[in-house]
C-alpha cells in the first residue's frame, strides 16, 4: 500500500503532460463544437448560405473571388465570437467551468483548446467556401493563393478568440447569441466583409480601420489584390497585434476584477 | 438512521460507529482562514482539518460559509488571510490538484459528449488516472459509455460526474449535494461507494441538506454558522448536544396538561397523535400512561440529527 501511496503525492507535471492535456482537451472541444448543431450549422451555415446567394449568383465575376477572401474571414470571427464568447460565459453560468478550474487542468490549456477548436471549424467553413467558389463560382487562383487564404483565415482566430475571450466576461450569463450578434453583424458590415468597403457608405468607410475586422479582411483580400490601394500589409498586421494586446488585456481586467469579487 | 426507542426499552444512542481515524498527518488544512467578500465575512478565523480516511460532513444553513470553505480548499479562490494547505501543498497550483477530486454543483454539462469521452477528458487532466473501465464500474456506468451526457437522466448525470470526481485517484474528494435527484437505490449505491472509498485512505468532504446522508455516512459532522464552526464531533456526539428525547403517543389528554409536567420542553400536535419533548422521558411517560389508560402507539425517540442541526443553528441565530 505504501507505493500505491507515494505514487498519489503531488508531483511536479512535465511538459509531456501539458502536450497531452491540450490535445485531448482540443480534440474534444471540438466534437462538442461541432456536434452542438445549433452552433456549428449557424457559424458554418451563414457564412456558406451568404457565399451561395451573392457569390454564386456573380459567378465568373471579380466579386464571387472577392466573397470568396471575405466570407472566410466572416466565418472565422463568428466561430471564435460564439465559440468562445457564447461558450465560455455559458460555461461559467452552469458550474462547469468552476468544475474544470477545480482539476489540474491548466487555464492555458482550456483556452487554447478553445482557439484551436474555433479554428477548426473555421477551417472547415473555408474547405466548403473553397470547394463552392472553385467548382460553381467560376474563381480561378492559384495553389498558393489557396494556402495563403487559409493560413490567413486560421491566423484571424487568435485576435478574435481574444475578443470572445472578452466577450464571455462582459456577456450577461445566459444572454445567448443575441448579444453577440448586435457585436459581430454591424463590425462584419463596416468592415467590408458582405460587399467591397468602398460601396459602404463614407462614414462608414472611415470608421472601418477602428475596427480588428478590417485589417483582418484586408490581409485576406489583399492575396487577390482586393486590398485599399492605400494601405500597408505590414501596418495591418500590426493593428491586429495591437488589437490582440489590447483585448486580451481587457479581458485579464475584468477578469481579476471579477476574482476578486467572486 | 434516526435512533428510534421503544418504551419498553430506552436506549442510549450507539448506532453510528463513532471511528475517528484522527491520527497522523491531516491532508488538508483550513488555518485561521477568513474569507471576505466586500463587507460580508464568508468565514471567520476558521481552522479545519482533514485526515485520511474520514468522511467529513460539513453542515450548515444557507450562507453559513460551507461553499466558501469548500472553494477555499479547491484553490478556487484565495483566503483573505490564514493559510490554506492540501497535501503540504497550495491548491491553486496544478500540482496540488491532482491530489484532488471534486464533485460540484453544475446545472448543466455539456450535453454533446459521450459518457466515456466525458471519462476520457477528465482522466487526462491527472498524472496517474484510475483505469477508465474502473471508473466506469464505481459509479455505475455500465451500459451507458456511448450515451450522450445530455441523453441521462438526472440521476445519471449525478453518477457521471461522481465518476469525474474519481477520475484521477484522487486522495482527497469533495461531495457538493453528491445524492440531489437521485432515486433512493442509487443513493444507497453511492453511500456504499462512498464508504468504500474512505476504507481505502480517502478523505472525503461531504456537503448535504439531506442530513440522514450525513448522519449514515459521516465520521465527523462540522456544523458551520455564519463563518464559525458550531460544533463538530460524530454524528451522536452531535445529537448529543441536545436535550431531551421525543414522546409520540395518541391520547386523549389535555395538551395544556401534558406541557404542566414536569421537564416537559414543549407539545405539539402532530397529525392524530401529539409530540412531547421531555428531558426526564420516563417520569413523563409514566404520568401519561397514568392518566391515560387508552392512550396508544408510544414512542420514545432520541433526537434525530435534524433536530441538533436545527437547535444548533437556532442558538447560533439567536
């Protein structure tokens, strides 16, 4: 007994621990994403619905390759905006949450999982966009182009998980889709993520770069070069940096201010 | 089990083993601990310990303190002053937890997962899991590895996450309200788990409203009230605590008259028949019995734990 004993003491965890609780925790934030259907129809449906009535009614046109940038970025940010968002203050309000911080599994490892799991199904939302916009739409591009779409919708999940992050702190518990909707469908809007910015109206159009979406779909349009003549990739980048930053520490206020109420 | 006399026998209570396995080393300690949230003192300069073995009922009303003291020693939150320590150890850091099982109140988990993919998960959080299959067959789970949590009943889900709480052999269990919206079989299953784990070294914390739960199951019963510990001891040196003994008999006597008695604490009607409390229980029943040939269905009862809890609560209150 006495082995079976030393073997329960608390021990120092390894970082082959930490790999392993990611990957599990991952593979199964994800089966939970996307078996919820309510989730996974609307944050895959919308963007594919949309990409079906505007982009393949313009097939063989600019817009339908245009679309093609814009709904992936779409899809990506309602992935992470409810994902996380939606997910994360659904789990606080229901215990589960409380639950999990309760066992050794490291905060990081929740919220990576989370990420990667939004990616994920983003990923799967640009596979569809891809395959509709390739074999219906009449879009042309090339290898390449393809890759760099994706690696630059996967890349957006990580400034918007943040967002959600945030989100999920600031959400009423139980306030549901609805709340975040009146966040993501307006930002989509005025980023020029449903039509060209440049057919928004012009106050709409100056206050889009306020916006992390912006620069977001800006870097994924550029690939086709969709991007405003004016702006710089690099500057981009760096917005949705900040933006990051800036979220991220929004969200780990609130958060502390919220501990140390709780 | 409430200790139900009959008057042709009074009993001195001695049916809840009284084994307090205090020695050695307590695995987790509450020292001096005063929680604070804004103005309101959640615990007050509370000093708690747990030892191996022992199954420890922590009891309380409503705000006494019980779930701060619980998060406390899950390191969900921090005290605001004394010392919080499991196995030597900080509970906020993940070393510290995988020591630590817990069963929490949840309302809702996620429905989309499979039971065994529930398992699977939680065992993964702990260095040296118990076997998957294992788990599966303490919280009796047999037969429902591929059903969707949110496709269980009540009970079920209970059972599942009694089975979380396990996943990662810990040393030290916590039980939040481990039986509510169970059927009364599958409660006494769990009780029987529950005992079986506290034979095998496990600590376990048990809050409950169900205090026949914590009277069968519990070696130590701490009663908590507005952040202080009441009293503590075995379930009958709890029950101990409170005086006098329970008279339920159908009678035709004058209540007024049966509260002129002497020792009498107080009648009441219950239903058909009436119920006395009486410190001196026998000078009582004598005089009933001699001034009521008819009088029928006597019983003399020790007082149940509900009735320590209540009277212990009571005077903390007043």
């Amino acid at each position: 007994m006495a082995t079976a004993v030393l073997a329960l003491q608390p021990r120092p965890l390894g970082l082959r621990y930490y790999a392993r609780v990611i990957a599990q925790e991952t593979r199964y934030e994800f089966l939970k994403l996307f078996r919820a259907k309510a989730f996974s129809l609307s944050v895959i449906g919308f963007p594919v619905m949309f990409y079906v009535i505007f982009g393949l009614t313009n097939h063989h046109t600019e817009y339908a390759r245009y679309l093609l940038a814009s709904y992936s970025c779409f899809g990506m940010v309602g992935a992470a905006l409810f994902g996380l968002g939606a997910g994360i203050a659904m789990e606080r309000a229901q215990g589960w949450l409380e639950l999990k911080q309760a066992s050794p599994m490291p905060r990081f490892a929740y919220l990576i999982a989370k990420t990667v799991a939004c990616a994920a199904i983003a990923l799967i939302t640009v596979a569809i966009l891809l395959a509709l916009g390739l074999t219906m739409a009449g879009v042309t591009m090339s290898a390449l182009e393809a890759i760099e779409l994706i690696a630059i919708t996967l890349a957006g999940a990580v400034p918007f998980a943040a967002m959600g992050l945030l989100i999920s702190f600031i959400l009423p518990p139980n306030a549901g889709a609805g709340m975040i909707n009146i966040i993501y469908l307006p930002m989509s809007y005025a980023s020029g993520l449903w039509m060209p910015i440049n057919m928004l109206p012009h106050w709409v159009q100056r206050l889009a770069p306020a916006l992390p979406t912006y620069h977001y779909a800006q870097l994924a349009l550029n690939i086709f070069g969709y991007a405003q003549p004016s702006g710089s990739m690099l500057l981009h980048w760096e917005a949705l940096i900040g933006f990051t930053c800036l979220l991220l520490g929004a969200a780990w206020l609130v958060f502390t201010r919220s501990e140390a109420t709780a | 089990m409430a200790a139900t006399a009959f008057a042709s026998g009074f009993q001195v209570e001695s049916l809840t083993p009284s084994s307090t396995p205090l020695a050695g080393q307590p695995i987790a300690q509450l020292q001096s601990v005063t929680r604070r949230y804004g103005r309101v003192t959640a615990l007050d300069n509370l000093n708690l310990s747990l030892y191996p073995g022992e199954v420890v009922a922590l009891l309380g009303p409503n705000g006494a303190g019980k779930t701060t003291a619980v998060r406390l020693l899950l390191g969900l939150i921090a005290p605001t002053s004394g010392t919080v320590c499991v196995m030597k150890g900080d509970p906020r850091d993940s070393e510290t937890r995988t020591v630590i099982g817990a069963m929490l109140q949840v309302t809702r988990v996620p429905e989309a997962l499979r039971v065994r993919e529930h398992i699977d998960l939680f065992r993964s959080y702990y260095p040296n899991p118990l076997p998957a299959a294992e788990i599966v067959r303490i919280a009796r789970l047999e037969g429902l590895e591929n059903t969707l949590f949110g496709k269980l009943s009540g009970g079920q889900k209970q059972r599942v996450l009694f089975g979380l709480a396990l996943a990662g052999n810990p040393r030290l269990v916590f039980l939040d309200e481990p039986t509510v919206g169970m059927d009364i079989e599958s409660r006494r299953a769990l009780w029987e788990q529950i005992r079986a784990l506290a034979a095998q070294g496990k600590t376990i914390l048990l809050t409950t409203h169900y205090l026949e739960e914590a009277d069968t199951l519990a070696s130590r019963i701490v009663v908590i009230g507005k952040g202080k510990i009441l009293a503590e001891g075995t379930p009958t040196q709890i029950k101990h605590r409170v005086a006098g003994r329970r008279i339920r008999c159908i009678t035709s006597l004058d209540p007024e008259f049966i509260r002129s008695l002497p020792s009498v604490l107080s009648v009441e009607q219950d239903r058909d028949a009436i119920a006395i409390i009486a410190t001196e229980t026998e000078v009582v029943v004598q005089a009933l019995l001699r001034c009521d040939p008819t009088l029928r269905g006597l019983e003399v009862s020790a007082p149940a734990l509900e009735d320590a809890f209540l009277a212990l609560t009571n005077a903390d209150a007043n």
